[in-house]
C-alpha cells in the first residue's frame, strides 16, 4: 500500500512570531524553520504502519518555496521512501493546497493520504477535509488511532464529547491529533542516507492548478497586552468588584 503524507514549512513552534514593522506579514528573517509538529505525527504514523509490514511505500509532498526540501529531506530522514515538492513562491492557501495534492494523487494514487489536521501558522483546519472532498475519498479527522484492515482503516477520532470510531474504505484522507503518536528523531544515519533518496520537483503549471490567492492578508499585527490580574481576600470582595468594577453583574 502507497501512503502519501503531507509536509508544510513552518516557523519552529519555539520560536516567538513577530510581526513585521510595517504590518505586511510575520517576520521570517533568521527565524528557525520547521516540520509542522501535527505533519511530523503523520510521517510517524505512516512509518510505523510501514514498519508493521502494512505499508510498502511512503511519499512525502510538501508544497512552497524551494527552501521547503529542508523539510521532505527531514521527512526521508524519519522513514519516507521518496519525496515531491510542488514548488512555488506563491503563499498557497488551503483550497490551492488540496487542489495540488489532489493532482499529486491523480498522478501518484495513493491508497491512503495522511495529513496533519492543522498548521500551526494558519490553524485553518481545512486542507484535509477539501481534498477528501475534492477525490472523493472516504474521510477520517482528528485520528488518536489508525487501524488498517485489509481494504479499510479504523479510525478513532477526537470530538469534543469524547472519542467516536469510523470505519472507512480505502482510499482515505486522515488527518492527524496529538495524541495519536510520539514522533521520533531523525538518527545521524538516516540524515546522511536521505540525502540520496530521490525527491521530483514539479510546479502548479505542471498540475494544472491556479494556486492565486483568494483572501487578501491586509494587516498582521501582535495580539493585545494582557492587564495583569489582581488578588482578593474573599467572595465579597470578589462580587463587589465584578459588580462595581468590571460591572458584569
């Protein structure tokens, strides 16, 4: 079976964002870039399928600028087979995404898509669910834990009453949560070993997708400060204050 796993270039979720001075955009001068962590649980979850003798074949794809086979290297490091770069300076949003991937499926057809369910840069939360849309395939969000059985994959999903199982026939889109696995580190020889794994570089011309933006980013900005909080000696001084003060009750 053909996995084809999902890999996006972010800044390294240590590093503190900071907007740009004029406002246009997040500054990525000198800022340490990185595998999206949910991307990273999918790399791991499609390996250790492989390693369970159920996989045979992991491609990773990853879609941006040129600098992005930083992370397919890093995602053959972990135990990819081969790796794809729909390159472009564009800043492609999810629906151009799903559409590519949808491309990269039609030409590679993959029994199963892993992706992470977000980003931590947009948080859009919607790429995954666009490309099941978009092929056809049966889908599975927000998976604790994968199951292969034959021509179908168990997947238990997290929902915000608790956990729910679906059964989908393969082909099919999962996307990943948190605590559907631990992710490895990449050993020093599987670092050397990637750097001769073979990696395709395509463009969106080639796939035939028009990947310009829909939505317009007109300002990025820092969040507000907080106001520190206060401590209070009792209940009553508690409701005085919320009753007189902040006048919420």
């Amino acid at each position: 079976m053909k996995v084809l796993v999902a890999v996006k270039r972010v800044v390294d979720y240590n590093v503190k964002v900071r907007p740009k001075s004029d406002g246009t955009g997040v500054d990525l001068n000198n800022v340490k870039m990185a595998i999206n962590p949910f991307c990273e649980i999918a790399i791991e979850e499609a390996v250790r399928l492989k390693e369970k003798g159920v996989v045979t074949e992991i491609v990773a794809v990853s879609i941006g600028a040129k600098v992005s086979q930083e992370q397919i290297r890093t995602a053959l490091a972990l135990g990819a087979d081969r790796g794809i770069l729909v390159e472009t300076d564009v800043e492609v949003q999810p629906l151009a995404i799903a559409k590519l991937l949808k491309a990269v499926c039609d030409k590679e057809q993959p029994q199963m898509v892993i992706l992470g369910k977000q980003a931590i840069d947009g948080d859009n939360n919607q790429t995954g669910q666009m490309l099941a849309a978009l092929t056809g395939m049966s889908q599975g969000t927000f998976a604790s834990e994968v199951v292969v059985e034959g021509d179908s994959v168990t997947v238990t999903r997290e929902v915000d009453s608790g956990s729910q199982v679906v059964k989908l026939s393969l082909p099919a889109v999962v996307t990943t949560d948190l605590r559907l696995n631990e992710p490895r580190y990449a050993s020093l020889p599987n670092i050397m070993k990637a750097k001769k794994k073979p990696m395709d570089v395509l463009t969106p011309e080639e796939l035939g997708v028009d990947v310009t933006p829909r939505v317009t980013t007109l300002k990025v900005e820092p969040p507000a400060e907080r106001k520190a909080g206060i401590k209070v000696a009792d209940v009553a001084e508690l409701v005085e204050k919320l009753k007189n003060e902040a006048k919420v009750i």
